[in-house]
C-alpha cells in the first residue's frame, strides 16, 4: 500500500514540476515593447520588454548599455541573470524585463530573467 501511495506521489510532483516549466508561445492581448527605439519614444513604467540585441559597455555595478540597433538604453543586470559563458559585445543575447521610468529620469529596462546568448 506505501508502495502505491509513493507512486502517486512521485507522479503528481512530476506532473506538476513539468507544468511550472511550460510556457505559453502564443498570441496575447499583452503590450510590450519589441524595440529599444518604441521604449525610447514613449516609455511606459512597468511595460514588459522582450528585446534581441547586444551588451556594448559596462557603466556601473550591474548596469549597462544594450542596443538592438534601433537605439540605445541603460539596463539593470543582476550578476545572477548573467550567462553561464563569457560573452562581449558582439554577442547576440536576449533580454527580458520591464521598463523603468521615474520621473525626470531617463527610461531603462530592468532584467528579469537570466540571458539567453542567440545563436
């Protein structure tokens, strides 16, 4: 009788570990930016963001200047978002976050989630 309850459990947190994984790809009625240049031009505090661009300099602990080649903004990285390989400037990354704007300041896009290098 354990033998078939440790079974069940064993099931039920497995199916339930596969759930928390999987992410929906489709279409959404959520706004969010899809360019540095759309951020730039009318920045929405909280706004979500998903870019592809490159990391070009480091100007402060965790911040740094992304571009995407529509413009450039500051980012907040947290060391643990970093990629677990080297990278520079010329790598293509992926960046996920929302915009920062407060008030007279200029916008930025705080990192939510680890880097993916684009290959």
């Amino acid at each position: 009788m354990k033998t078939k309850f440790m079974s069940v459990g064993i099931a039920t947190l497995l199916a339930a570990s596969s759930a928390v994984q999987a992410q929906y790809t489709g279409p959404s009625s959520v706004q969010s930016y899809q360019t540095v240049a759309q951020v730039n031009a009318n920045p929405v505090d909280d706004m979500p963001v998903v870019l592809e661009g490159f990391i070009v300099k480091k100007v402060g602990n965790e911040k740094y200047i992304f571009t995407d080649g529509t413009g450039e903004i500051r980012i907040d990285l947290d060391d643990k978002y970093l990629p677990g390989q080297p990278f520079d400037d010329k790598t293509k990354v992926q960046l996920r976050g929302e915009v920062e704007k407060d008030f007279l300041d200029s916008p930025e896009i705080d990192v939510e989630f680890p880097l993916v290098i684009v290959r």
